[in-house]
C-alpha cells in the first residue's frame, strides 16, 4: 500500500514539475527579443530636432551631432540624463519622461542616419591634434585618443562614441566639462582630461572635427 502511495506521490510531483516547466517555457517564448523601431524612433525624436536638426546632423556647434552615433552610446547617455548621472538641466527633462524602450527606438534612429564629414579649422593646431589623437601625451600620462575611439573616430559600438566629424566647439566643452569635474559620467574621461591644459584639449577637438 505504500509502494503505491509513493509511486503516486511521485507521479503527482512530476506532473507538478512538467506543469511549471511548461509554463516557464511557454512564458519565455511569449516574448520576443526587443528590436527597435526606426519610424516610432524618428516620431519621438520630434521633440529633439530643435536642438539637433531633424536627423541629427549638423546643428549649432554647441550640441553634439547625433547622425550616425552608436546606438548603445545615446541610450547609455539618455539613461544617464535621466538617472541624474549625467548633468545638463535640458537634457535631464527630456529624458525624464522616456521609457527604456523610448530610448533605444530614437537612438536607432539617428544611428541608421549616415555621419556626414566635418573639417578642422584651425591649420595651426593641427599636427599637435594629430599628435595626441595617435600618440597621446606620454610626457602627462594622456593615452592616445585612438586607441579607444579608433584612428578614424569611428569609436567601438557600446563603449566609446563616434567622434569623427563632430563640432569642436562640442567636443571641447565636453572635455573641459570632464577636467572641472562638471560631467562625472565617466571617470576614465575625467583622468585624461584633468591632464591636459586648454591648447591641447582646443588642438584635439578641432583636429577630431576633420576625421572621416
């Protein structure tokens, strides 16, 4: 009698075990792998083209061009507006009413735009910008900008930005905003930057702008 209480006993727990397996299985095939959406992308990003063009392209020097950026990079960024990591007054209430999936449908949206070429300005100061791009500033401890953002400034997707073709008003003003500690959303930016002085970070920026 025993025998057959126990074969039951187990017979109930397996079936138990299949159940909740099944319903395991059958909640993770339910959901499908989020992919972003370049039209709901381009709608939401309606709100952005004040500051930076319908497509992200080139705008007033003082905000970035976003046409071509990596996606990963602007969630990251919008993420960190949103958090508070990353300080700008205008850009924090933008992304505050941003859902996750907001973020990555309008980042994929200016990452399908292509980057149009930028150009330096300043011929005085470009073998010195050519100089710490490729071999950085060994004198200081400044690591070659290349190294992580590529020769071309083509950056690595989801860990460093496209850099190429940027404004060099932009990009100056975020690297002096690292050296005062202003932007603190990345420490390994800030320790570069605290080492150079204004006409290294002003060479840099302007020999970036030219890059293609």
């Amino acid at each position: 009698m025993r025998s057959l209480v126990m074969t039951a006993l187990r017979g109930t727990l397996l079936v138990a075990s299949l159940s909740v397996a099944g319903t395991v299985w059958a909640a993770g095939a339910a959901k499908p792998a989020f992919k972003p959406d370049i039209a709901k992308g381009q709608t939401l990003a309606a709100a952005c083209m004040a500051c930076h063009t319908a497509d992200g392209s080139r705008g007033a020097p003082a905000n970035p061009i976003l046409q071509g950026q990596h996606a990963d990079y602007l969630v990251k960024q919008l993420t960190e507006y949103k958090n508070g990591k990353r300080k700008n007054a205008i850009m924090q209430g933008m992304a505050a009413p941003l859902s996750e999936e907001d973020m990555r449908h309008i980042a994929a949206f200016y990452a399908s735009k292509q980057a149009k070429p930028g150009a330096a300005k300043i011929k005085d100061t470009v073998a010195l910008g050519e100089s710490i791009w490729r071999g950085g500033i060994a004198s200081k401890g400044v690591p070659a900008c290349a190294a992580c953002h590529s020769p071309n400034g083509a950056g690595i997707p989801a860990q460093y930005p496209r850099l190429a073709g940027q404004h060099a008003d932009y990009t100056e003003a975020q690297m002096l905003a690292f050296r005062s500690n202003a932007r603190a959303n990345s420490a390994q930016m800030q320790a570069i930057a605290y080492r150079m002085n204004d006409a290294e970070i002003k060479a840099v920026s302007d020999y970036v702008a030219g890059l293609r």
